[in-house]
C-alpha cells in the first residue's frame, strides 16, 4: 500500500492523506509549520558537529561559538521560509534566480580573493559570504518553477530552456574556480528534471554525452583540479604533495578502529597531520575519534533526515512543491555521500563540505533554508476534494 502511494504521488496522481472526519485541534508545531521530527534530528546533527568542531579546531571555543551563531541565524530562517505559501516561493523564483546571477558577476568583477580563488563578497564591517551557495537554492527552485508551468515529461524545447537556466550559474562558478559547487548545483537542477518525469532513453543519451565530453572538460581544468584527479587515482603517486590529503584522511579514519581513540584524543587531527580537518575532512576527524560506531551512528542519523524529508515532500499536491521538494532532500544526500566519498577515498577531491558538521556559515544557512521551504510545502498543502 505505501509503495502505491508513493508511485502515485511521484507520477503527479493526488493522494488525499487519511481523514477520519473528525475536526481536531491543531498542536503548537502545526500552528507554527515546523515538523518535530526533522527539527529534532536536524538539532541533534548540529551538537554532534558543534562537538566534533570542537576537536577539529584544535580545542578552539570562539570557533564552536561562531558555528553556533552560524546555525542559530539558520534555523530563524528556516523557521521564517516555512511560514511561507508554496505559491509564494513560486513568485519568488525568478527573483531569486536574477539576484544569485547578479552576484556570481559581482564576484567576477569584484570579488574576494581566498586560498587562489574568488568566491565571496564581502560587505565592510557586515559579513563575508559565498554567493554560489545562495545558487543551490536558485537554481532548482527556477527550473521547478519553469517546468510546474510547462507539459510534462518534458519536452525537448522545455529542457533546452532548462540546460540554458542551469549552465548560466554553473559557468559562472566554475570559473571562480569552484568545481564542487558547480557540479552540486547542477546535480540539483538535474534532480528536478529527472523527478518530472524524464525518459530513460534521454537519460541515457544525456550520460553518453556528458562521458563524450569529459575530455574537453579535462582541457578545460585547472592544474590542480587535473592533480585531484590524478591523486584519486594513484594517491601514492604524490604522497607529500597532492595525495596527503586523502592518505591522512584514511589513515585517520582506519585508526579509529572500532570504538575511536576518544574524544580529543585523536594522533592525526590533533597533531596536525590531517589538512581542512575542520571543512571538509571533519569526517576523518569523527572516524579517529569515534570509530567505526560513531561513523555509523551519523550515518544512520543522516539517513533518517533524507527518510522524514522523503516523507514530507510525499505530501506537497501540486507539480512545483513536488519536484522542489524532491530535489531539496535528494541534493541534501548527495552533499553527503560526495564528502564521506572524497575523504574516504572512493571519489576524487572536490571540496565539498559535510552537511551541518563541517565549519561554515553560508552552506549551513543554505541549507536550513532549504529545510524551510520543504517544511513549508508539507505544512500549506491543500486538502483534496473527496
């Protein structure tokens, strides 16, 4: 029955969730359109990574109370964008959508310039932050708003529209240069095409073609993006240059064993040998520390957030909370398995963050939003006509 509902909902066929008839009295957290559940999971991934943080950063207590005020401003927005219609995040897409373009070309022309590359704006005496996250959002929320608006499975014109809306943002990133985003960015946009209901045949097609044109990419790459690339394949190859990274990593992750060295007790983060150990090797850091079982244990805490947001988006009734939500949760899993991939070693490096763990303020506040307004799709959906 469940598989059935759920086949249903993805194919664009309403399903009324049960009613008994019975009128009952809305609790506090209907009242306020936040979902408990994904709340409470969502806070217990922050104070597992607030305490992780603390070790990474070398015992640093400024640097967990910068987090904490980081995730605090998330969850306010997050709370904000659920108070908010499906309707209205459909208005705002275009908006949204201008607005990231206008600021990716503002850090072209302007922008601050960070470890050899140009990814931020800063705003004297404000803050400092990272437009192309603000494009995780844009992107998929405007080809969910194109495409709610066309036939579907889409057509051919509609996706050469969509290709031309995802590869605006994405070259513009790329050349910052910032692989991870861009690639996160588009996996996103695409997420939403395919959950419209886009053949296989095109999907196929699609596949062949992007394995076609992975030698003009590899041209087109920067020397040290062309190194990861060489370092995935043979670490060993460079291993006090380019593959440190990825051997301390692993060598960090093995020790832990099963039951970890201990907190703050880890030899490779605390001496020092374990690079980005607070970005994006936090991972490696939980693995020495707390072993395979901590491992598993944000694994399973991981899974449960994408399985309630599965759950949620499964209510939203009309073509654009679908395919957004879907999208939302879906690039929320592959932020995951991207990162635990590069730093265990089964995917090249590309410098993506772990998921409200690793140390930052814009990709959290991103992607608490993104949380809000999935919040908000399952909180403002209509009941159906019987």
């Amino acid at each position: 029955m469940g598989i059935m509902h759920l086949t249903r909902r993805w194919r664009g066929y309403p399903v009324r969730p049960p009613d008994s008839g019975i009128a009952r009295r809305k609790s506090l957290w209907e009242r306020i359109h936040i979902d408990p559940w994904l709340l409470g999971m969502l806070l217990l991934l922050m104070g597992a990574g607030l305490l992780v943080l603390y070790s990474a950063s070398g015992q640093h207590i400024d640097v967990v109370i910068a987090q904490g005020t980081r995730f605090g401003v998330a969850l306010v927005g997050m709370a904000i964008l659920a108070q908010f219609s499906v309707v209205t995040f459909l208005r705002w897409a275009p908006l949204a959508y201008g607005v990231g373009l206008a600021m990716l070309v503002a850090v072209e022309l302007f922008g601050d310039v960070g470890m050899g590359a140009k990814r931020w704006l800063v705003i004297p005496g404000v803050m400092r932050f990272q437009p192309s996250e603000m494009m995780k959002l844009a992107v998929p929320l405007m080809v969910a708003a194109y495409l709610s608006r066309r036939q579907l499975p889409p057509r051919l014109r509609d996706l050469a529209v969509c290709a031309v809306l995802i590869a605006l943002p994405v070259v513009l990133i790329a050349t910052q240069p910032d692989l991870g985003t861009s690639l996160l960015v588009t996996s996103a946009a695409v997420i939403v095409i395919v959950l419209a209901g886009l053949s296989w045949k095109l999907i196929l097609f699609a596949m062949a073609m992007a394995g076609a044109a992975l030698p003009v990419l590899w041209m087109n790459m920067h020397n040290y993006q062309r190194q990861r690339v060489l370092t995935f394949l043979n670490p060993e190859s460079d291993p006090l240059g380019s593959g440190w990274n990825i051997m301390q990593s692993t060598t960090a992750i093995g020790s832990g064993g099963v039951w970890g060295k201990g907190w703050l007790d880890g030899t490779q983060s605390q001496l020092e040998f374990l690079p980005e150990r607070h970005t994006d090797f936090i991972i490696a850091v939980l693995g020495e520390e707390f072993g395979l079982v901590g491992m598993l244990l944000l694994l399973a805490l991981y899974v449960m957030i994408v399985s309630r947001g599965l759950w949620l988006a499964n209510y939203a009734q009309d073509t654009f909370g679908r395919l957004l939500a879907g999208s939302i949760i879906l690039t929320f899993f592959i932020y995951v398995f991207v990162n635990i991939g590069m730093v265990s070693g089964i995917l090249p490096v590309v410098g993506v963050p772990l998921p409200l763990v690793s140390y930052g303020g814009t990709s959290s506040v991103t992607l608490m939003a993104g949380f809000g307004i999935l919040m908000s799709i399952q909180a403002h959906r209509r009941l159906l006509p019987r």
